[in-house]
C-alpha cells in the first residue's frame, strides 16, 4: 500500500464516525474546548475547524490535548503552509475547499490525510488520477447539489463523497441517500449565535440530531 492509500483509508475512517461533519468558523479559542466536548457528547466526533479566523490554530490546540474522542481536522487549507501549521497543531485530517498541484504535491509530502474539494466531474477525474478516492463536493448546493452529485455516482463509481456547502438538516437527507455519499459537512451545528452564548447544551442537542440522521455503514 501506498502512502496516498494509507492516507485515503484514514480519510474514510474519519468520514464514517459520523453522517455529518460540523463545519466550525470559531471567533474564540476559549469556546473550542466546550464546543467539541458538546459534539462528541452528541455522537459527532469529526470536527472541522476552518483556518477563517486567528483563533483556529489556537482551537485546534486546545481540541487534540483536551478532548477525548475528538477528531479534530483542519478546514480552509490553500497551501503547504496551511498543511504544516495543522499538524503542528494536532490536527488529525486535512480539508481543502478545491484543488491546485502545488497543494496536493505538499499533501504528498506530509503525513496529514487530505480530503479535496471538487466541484466538476473534471475536477473529480483529476483527483482520481492522483489516487484520491474520498472526496469533499463544495459548494455542494451551488454546484448542482444531491442530482448532479447523484448523477457522478454510475460514471465514477470509485468515488466516495462529503458535500459540504449549502447543508442543513432540512436537505441533509437527500444527500445522505445517495449511494456515493458517506456524510455531509455543515455550519449548521455550530451557530455563531450558540457559540457567543456558550450554549453547549443546545449545541450537543443538535450533534443527536444531526447524528440521527442516518446509521453508517
């Protein structure tokens, strides 16, 4: 097995914790740790911190030494740069809202395991070719949403998925029931409102909800 392999199978093990992926933009580094404590309470353990604020590195931290349980992972990575800071920081799985060579020659080159956005079957075919078999669908409802990602699904049945971009729990399920999806990413659990209130309660409310919402495989 390859390193590419290796990595691929980290990335789907991560991708079948869960039906969803919660999509974390954090403000405060101090609310990481309670946060990801509310959402592997409620049965979301794959945690995604996007690089959208200074605070996530900081959260990232905080999360993989404070957390049992948590998966935490890396959102909004653009570079090698991004990649190195992550795993410094104990991130545990990479994402990238689209693709370019020299981001993925640096994920060759380092040992976090990366799942790749596409948004075109093209897109797709050119990840296939560099052994990414797992892949993140953004912007998932802007694109086409669950009938042109169910359409890939006969003509590139290698690929697996996790649409991420225009989620909620109301369209979660269409995506869900497609035979190349393994989950979704969304904001949904995470709302800023929540999260400036330190409604923990309320926020593992919606990780059982979002956990209910279909049996992994």
């Amino acid at each position: 097995m390859n390193n590419i392999e290796h990595k691929q199978q980290q990335i789907e093990a991560t991708m079948r914790l869960a039906p969803v992926i919660p999509v974390v933009v954090i403000d405060d580094a101090k609310a990481a740790v309670p946060m990801a404590r509310a959402l592997v309470a409620g049965g979301v353990p794959a945690i995604e911190v996007t690089l959208r604020t200074p605070a996530a590195l900081e959260a990232i931290r905080a999360i993989a030494a404070e957390v049992e349980g948590a998966m935490i992972g890396v959102g909004t990575v653009l570079s090698a740069a991004d990649l190195q800071a992550a795993l410094r920081a104990g991130a545990r799985f990479a994402v990238s809202p689209g693709i370019s060579p020299r981001l993925l020659d640096a994920a060759d080159d380092c040992e976090l395991p990366l799942l790749p956005g596409a948004a075109t079957a093209s897109e797709a075919m050119s990840l296939l070719e560099r052994g990414y078999q797992h892949l993140k669908f953004f912007p998932a409802v802007p694109a086409g949403g669950h009938k042109l990602l169910g359409a890939w699904a006969s003509p590139l049945p290698q690929i697996r998925f996790c649409p991420t971009g225009g989620i909620s729990l109301a369209n979660a399920a269409d995506f869900l029931a497609l035979p190349n999806v393994i989950c979704v990413g969304g904001s949904w659990l995470t709302p800023a409102s929540k999260l400036k209130a330190a409604d923990w309660a309320a926020i593992e409310l919606l990780a059982r909800e979002a956990a209910g919402l279909r049996p992994q495989a």
